[in-house]
C-alpha cells in the first residue's frame, strides 16, 4: 500500500511537470501593466512625476518567453526628449514601441488601454539673498562679536518655474554655537521643496587663514561647432573657489565653457577651460541637448 502511494505522488508530480512544459511551450497571451521611466527629459524641463506611471497592455508569445518577461521586471524606458511644457499625452500606440527590444513577445493595446498623461514645467535659475537664521539670541550676539563672517550672501537657485517665483529667499538651518566655533562646519539651508535645489548647496563661514572665497559666474556662453548643431541650454552657470584676490579678479570672459561633438550623440557633458587655481564647486546645467541642423529643418 504505502509503495503505491509513492508511486501515485510521482505519477502526479511527472503529470504536472508535463502539463508546467506543455503550458511554457505552448503560445499564450496575458493583459499586463508595465511601469514606464522617463528618460532624456530636456534639460530645461522638469517632469512633474505622477502614480501611476503605468500603461495596461496585452503580450502574446510563448508561456517562456512571457514567464522569462516577468522576472526581468520589465520598465518601459520612454525617451522624452521631445517632451514640451506643459501636458504632453504619451499615447498607448506610441509607447509599443519602446518595447520592441523584447523580440519573441508582440504587444498590443486592449479597451482597458489608456492614454498616459505627464505634466512638465519650466526649469528657471534666480539670485535670492540668504538670511542668517541663530538658534538662540545669545548665538546671534556671539557671531556679532566674534565678527563671524560666511562667504555668500546671495544663493543661486533652479528649479520649476512655479516653485522659484515664489521664493524671495533662502533661509539657514538654526546656526548653533558650537558650528560657528568650528568654522570648518558647512551649514545647510532650509528648503523645504524637493524640487529646488541651490548653489552652493551650503553656507560655508570664512576663515580668514585659509582665504578662499567663492563666487558665482551665470549664463556664461558654451561653445561649439553652430555650423554642425544647435544646442540647448547654450549657456551654464557655475561657482567657482579659488584665492580671494584671484577670485575676486576673475572675469566672466576669462571662463570658457564648450562640449565636444560625437556622433549620433544626443546629448553632451559641459566641459570648462579654467586655470588650475579655481576649482569648479558646481555647475548647472551638466549637460545639453543637441540637434542636429538637418533634423531641425
């Protein structure tokens, strides 16, 4: 009795192998959800990122190959560089064809496919001064005295467009006084949206020992072949750190920012040509979109 009951378990076990290869070998056809990623958003946009992020599709093609699509954890890489202000509508018929890669499945939309909508806005860049926040009275009467002095007053922030004009300034973290007895310390500022972001990205205090200062270049001109392509943005702003008389002496002209051409390439770094005695804190963009003039036409 009980060697048949070993017998019958393998029987149903070699039965339902039989019937997983049968299943995996055999053309079937699933409703799925893939999640998209938007990718080479112009770099004067931002993209407002929604929930659902996603686009209702059906795949037909061996119980394998759909099975073997699964555990990849598939996402639709939807390239949005021609993405424009405002609502753009990615239409379902279009994004099929970001799946292509995926060779032995053929996609199709179905009555529950919908339309993905994205919202972006406009990237913008503004000057706003930066207001010294104390933790305590006591801390503000002890930076007066000992002359505490920080490197920026002003702050140069980017981000939507929305978002910037309604910022005048940027606020300090509370300044302690155990910061401002460390003056290697680097304090933060307060910004409470995400989106924004500053530059620098921190107050530094000076220190009269070491003497470096930083300062801030905007829209300083990129250069490249105009005969070739056209760019964009085709200007950056940086902020530079050097010795205080040699940055104070540094002209916006003496900064030469240019990319390098390559082929078929979309987009390119910014690359800067600046005496080794500065050093580059950052620099916004980082990169610019290209076109080429024939394309444009």
């Amino acid at each position: 009795m009980r060697s048949n009951k070993w017998l019958q378990l393998i029987a149903l076990l070699i039965a339902m192998l039989l019937w997983v290869q049968q299943t995996l070998l055999k053309e079937q056809t699933a409703k799925v959800k893939i999640p998209i990623r938007i990718v080479n958003i112009p770099e004067n946009l931002f993209l407002f990122k929604s929930d659902n992020m996603k686009v209702s599709l059906k795949v037909k093609g061996l119980g394998i190959h759909i099975l073997n699509f699964w555990i990849t954890n598939p996402i639709l890489d939807y390239n949005g560089n021609n993405l424009k202000l405002g609502k753009n509508t990615l239409h379902s018929d279009s994004l099929i064809v970001f799946l292509e890669k995926y060779e032995n499945l053929v996609f199709s939309t179905t009555k529950e496919t919908k339309n993905v909508i994205v919202s972006t806005d406009l990237i913008v860049q503004k000057k706003v001064p930066i207001e010294i926040v104390y933790e305590t009275p006591e801390v503000e009467s002890y930076a007066i005295n000992e002359k505490i002095e920080y490197d920026d007053k002003i702050v140069l922030i980017s981000g939507p467009v929305q978002d910037i004009n309604n910022i005048n300034r940027i606020k300090t973290m509370p300044i302690t006084q155990k910061m401002l007895e460390n003056r290697n310390n680097k304090i933060k500022f307060e910004i409470k949206n995400d989106y924004i972001i500053s530059i620098p990205a921190q107050l530094s205090i000076s220190n009269d020992k070491i003497k470096m200062i930083t300062k801030t270049f905007t829209y300083i001109p990129i250069e490249y072949d105009h005969s070739r392509v056209t760019i964009f943005p085709n200007r950056v702003s940086l902020i530079i750190e050097g010795k205080k008389d040699s940055v104070e002496a540094l002209k916006q002209t003496d900064i030469k920012a240019f990319i390098e051409l390559k082929e078929n390439s979309s987009s390119s770094p910014i690359k800067f040509n600046l005496s080794k005695n500065y050093k580059i804190i950052d620099y916004t963009p980082q990169k610019v979109t290209i076109k080429k003039k024939e394309d444009i036409l």
